[in-house]
C-alpha cells in the first residue's frame, strides 16, 4: 500500500494542565472524566499534569 506524505501534522497541546488532585484546584466538582471529555472534545493530543505539591493519590495515603 502507497503511504501518502502529508507533510507536516499541527496537534494541540497543553503543557501545563492542573487536575483536581491538584491543592489550588478551585472548582471541585469536575471528574477527571469531565477533564478527558473536555481534551477529547478540544482535539489535544498532549497533555503535561503539572500539579504542584499533590499527595492526594490512595497510594500515598495508605503508605503513611
């Protein structure tokens, strides 16, 4: 089969993204399915979770 070359490809990305795990996340009733949703309907391609100081993960809490 005969690849066609398209050239170059723009996607959209955020590199700088808070979840709700996050502890400055203000409003506290979005999923993170909500989130998901939101990248899917918005096409991005990539996302970088940039939350600061975030130990809100079950692991972490049943480890201390």
């Amino acid at each position: 089969m005969d690849e066609i070359y398209r050239g170059s490809e723009w996607r959209k990305w955020d590199l700088h993204f808070h979840t709700p795990s996050s502890y400055d996340y203000q409003d506290g009733s979005v999923t993170n399915q909500d989130i998901i949703d939101g990248l899917f309907a918005n096409n991005i391609s990539v996302v970088a979770i940039t939350d600061p100081r975030c130990a809100k993960s079950p692991d972490f809490e049943q480890s201390t």
